[in-house]
C-alpha cells in the first residue's frame, strides 16, 4: 500500500475515534464531564503527531462537526470554537513533530496554542455580541475544568504515539511506505 493510501486510512480511523471516543465517555460517565477530560483532542493531536500538519488540522477540524453531526456533541453553541481549537491543534502538532521527534515539547507546544486560539475565538465572539466582560472568565474556566483532560494527554498521548511508530515502521514493507 502507498504512503499516501495509508495516510488516509489512518486518517479515518482517527477521524472515526474522535467520534467515537467522546461518545464512548460520555456514555460511562455522562456528557458533562467532556469538557473536563477532553476525549475528542486525543485522537487529533495523535494524528497530527503521526500524520503532519495537513492531516492533522483536516481530521481537527472534521472530527466536532461529524461528532456534532452523527451525537449531537460537542453542543451547537461549542461546536464553532471546538472547530478551531482543534484544527490548531492537529496543525501544531503536525507541524512541530516534522521539525523533531521530542514528543512533549511538540505536544504542550500544540496544546498551548489550540487554548490560546480557542480563547481568542471566545473573545471575538463575546465582543461580537457585546459580552466582551465575560470572555476571559469563560476562556479561564475553559482552561481550569480541562486541566484532568490536559494531565491525561500528556501521560497518553507519548506512549500511544511511540507505539503507532514502531507499530508503523515493523509494519512497512520498505523505506517508500513508512508514513514517519
């Protein structure tokens, strides 16, 4: 199979987990707790790390509006800002792992950078209708009841990427098919 041909499929299988994931979640511990452990950023950020930049923000942001689409999570009213939050961070992280293999800077780089744009786009929004006092409480609190979510991707995320990796290349029949 060719690189490129098995980009995509691992492309969907991410895809496919960042609807499945959040669903899987919510369904053992209840659709409140999403925005506290954050099961749609894991698959994004894997696949950025493994993919690159393009099929990172792709699959960032596709995976909430097909989630939004097929579970009706995240809600319509977060669903815009979840787009952007998550197509920085398939993009970030992409794009920083093809300039080193060091996982955790690359990955706290990336998750530093989805949180800042997701608290500009709260800004934009609340200025845009005039709540522009209550932006960067809602960009704080967004911050604070996500740091379970943020502790769990940086104890996941590494071994899980490390294992795709060698899965990867054990699995490559030569130099041209490997995707890293």
């Amino acid at each position: 199979m060719k690189s490129g041909t098995k980009k995509l499929v691992y492309a969907a299988l991410l895809l496919a987990c960042g609807v499945l994931l959040p669903l899987l979640f919510h369904l053992f511990s209840g659709s409140a707790l999403g925005p506290t452990f954050l099961p749609m950023h894991i698959p994004v950020l894997i696949c950025g790390l493994l993919l690159g930049a393009m099929y990172g923000s792709c699959i960032g942001l596709l995976a909430p509006v097909l989630s939004f689409l097929v579970t009706g999570m995240p809600t319509a009213e977060r669903l815009p800002f979840m787009i952007i939050e998550l197509g920085i961070y398939g993009f970030a992280s992409g794009l920083l792992a093809g300039r080193t293999k060091h996982i955790y800077p690359v990955l706290i780089s990336a998750m530093v950078l989805g949180r800042i744009a997701y608290a500009l786009s709260l800004f934009a929004a609340f200025h845009l209708f005039g709540m522009s006092g209550a932006a960067p409480a809602a960009a704080w609190t967004a911050v604070v009841k996500g740091l379970p979510g943020i502790i769990i991707q940086l104890v996941l995320i590494p071994p899980v990427v490390y294992a795709l990796r060698r899965f990867i290349l054990e699995n490559s029949n030569n130099e041209s098919d490997r995707i890293t």
